[in-house]
C-alpha cells in the first residue's frame, strides 16, 4: 500500500509537471500568434501613405541617424529617405558609411554620410559644426549606435565597459551635443532612442532584484542624472571586483540589459527636463524586437525592416506632443 501511495505520488507530480509544461508552451504559442498578428497589422499600416495634412517633414527636414551603416540603422535610414527626408547616416567606421550611403544613394535617395564615434568628444564636435553650417541644426536624431557581444545563453562581461559606455554614454553623449542644435518648429524636434525590452525595470523575467533602487529608478521625482550613472558606475565596479553574479542584476544578457535599462530612465528623465525647460522636444524609447542582424547573428525571429518600423513611425508621427514613453510595433509599453 505504501508502495502503490508513492507510485501514485509519483505520477501525479509528473503528470502536474506535463500540465504546467504544456500550459508554459500554450502560453508561449499565444504570444507568438499575438505578435505574428500585430506584424501583419503593422504591415498593413506600412502601405498606408501618409496624408498632405500629416506629412509635417519635407526634404529639408534633417535626420541624424547613429550607426547607420547596417541593420536597423541602415533600414531607419532608407525607410525615412524614402519618405522624403534629408538622411544623415553616420558610422565609426568611414569606408562602411560610405559604403552603406552609396547603397541608399544610388536607389535615389537624399542621404549623406558623416563619421561619427559617439564615444569621441571631437568627432561628435566635428558633426555638430558640419551640421550647423550646412543645415542650421538638425529636426530629428535617431540614436540607433549600439553593441553586443553575447548571443545564444551566453550572458558574458568581458565588454561589460564597452558595452555601458556604447549604449548609454554614446546616447547620453549625442543627445546633450545634438538639443542645442534642434530647430524650433510647431511639429516639435524629435529625439529616438533604440533601447530593448531587457532593460525594463518591471519585466517579469528579467529585472532589477534590487526593489529599492528599482522604486528609485521608476520615481521621476528621484530620479537624476546621478543616480543614474551611479547605477551603471556600481554594476562596472561589481564587474571588475567579481561581485556582479550576486547583486541583482538582470540576468539575461546583463551588461547589454544594464546599458538599456539606463537609456530607459534617462529617455524619461530628459523628457522631464526638456519640457520643464519649455522646450518642444520631444524623446522617445523603442525597443525593436529580436531582429535578423548582426548584433543578434541573424538568430532574431523579425527582419531588420519590421525592427526599424516603430523608430520610423516616432519620427514621422504626425502630432508629437508624445515624450517620455516607451514603445514595441507601434503600441506603448511599460518601463
């Protein structure tokens, strides 16, 4: 009898874990039909051409586009020359900008390419004088430059630095060099920053454990600058001392979600400031979805023209008065 007790034990914790994994698999499916639906509706949206009464740009509209040398930088800029703007493509590395912009140019498009390392002070210098001379400023930037180097399960910090200093200091970098030259218009100057889902502060699996840094950083009313860069200055230093694994970070793709979850607070802390400022500039996060590029080694389950779609639709959007949000295919989501 105890035997036979145990055997049926057994069979109903297997038989409760078969449930629970086909219910985690129901889910899953779920979500992958929502998403297939709501990339098939946005197709659709896509073939819509924009109205005389929408369309606030013209082709002297500039556009300052980071990393726009290949995978959703280079599809951000192609799909807004196609609608007319003046693209600015810029990259680290001259001989793939200009090779990118050749690509874009001889389809028709009006797109120029200047170099640009965001973590250099004098080639964001050189870019901010080349604009205001040629342009008088700049109407919208699309900070798209980023880096990666994990794929797979691999969750490494070896370019923890490079990565924090690429994603967060790059974006911090062009959006303090870029605002002074933002012109003045009733449709309002434009700033899109490409970010990612991992660096949610209340996503589900992937999160700040820390609750009260998490309150802090979700807080407009605390949050600053400081804390901000405290936080990622804290997360290198746990890095270098090997302290990292046991603090709390995130822990899929950590130093890439870390970078991430900075540009997020920083999006909204400089829509705070910027509109407090009185300025009609407005800031945007949007997270492009796991796309086919190189970042992800092609591994991504949407193209780079669906992951560039939701950064074109906030520089185009024709009544801007959106700042401080976070977007994912056209729809706002959650911090």
């Amino acid at each position: 009898m105890l035997a036979y007790g145990r055997v049926s034990r057994g069979w109903i914790s297997l038989v409760g874990r078969l449930l629970e994994r086909r219910e985690e698999m129901s889910s899953k499916e779920r979500a992958k039909e929502r998403r297939e639906k709501r990339l098939q509706e946005i197709s659709l949206l896509r073939t819509i051409p924009y109205s005389d009464q929408q369309r606030w740009w013209s082709s002297e509209t500039i556009i300052v586009v980071t990393g726009g040398n290949r995978g959703i930088g280079f599809e951000i800029s192609r799909q807004l020359a196609v609608s007319g703007l003046t693209v600015i493509l810029t990259a680290r590395d001259s001989n793939a900008g200009l090779e990118a912009t050749r690509v874009l140019q001889e389809g028709g498009l009006n797109v120029l390419f200047h170099q640009l390392d965001v973590l250099d002070p004098l080639s964001v210098k050189h870019l901010s004088e080349w604009l205001l001379q040629n342009y008088g400023g700049l109407d919208i930037l699309v900070n798209n430059a980023g880096v990666n180097f994990n794929l797979g399960c691999d969750n490494s910090v070896e370019y923890a630095q490079k990565v924090v200093e690429t994603n967060y200091l790059g974006t911090k970098n062009m959006i303090q060099a870029m605002i002074p030259l933002m012109k003045p218009s009733t449709s309002g100057a434009r700033i899109i920053n490409v970010s990612s889902r991992l660096g949610r502060l209340n996503g589900r699996r992937n999160r700040l454990e820390d609750v009260n840094l998490r309150q802090q950083l979700g807080d407009l009313d605390s949050l600053s600058i400081d804390l901000i860069d405290k936080t990622v200055s804290t997360f290198l230093q746990q890095v270098e001392d090997g302290t990292w694994t046991s603090a709390g970070w995130p822990r899929t793709f950590t130093d890439y979600s870390v970078s991430k979850l900075a540009v997020n607070a920083y999006t909204r802390l400089m829509a705070k400031l910027l509109s407090d400022q009185g300025h009609r500039i407005y800031i945007n996060c949007y997270c492009p979805g796991w796309v086919k590029t190189a970042m992800t080694g092609y591994a991504g389950n949407i193209s780079a023209e669906e992951g560039a779609d939701t950064g074109v639709w906030l520089a185009l959007f024709p009544d801007q008065s959106i700042t401080g949000k976070f977007f994912a295919e056209r729809r706002e989501i959650n911090f």
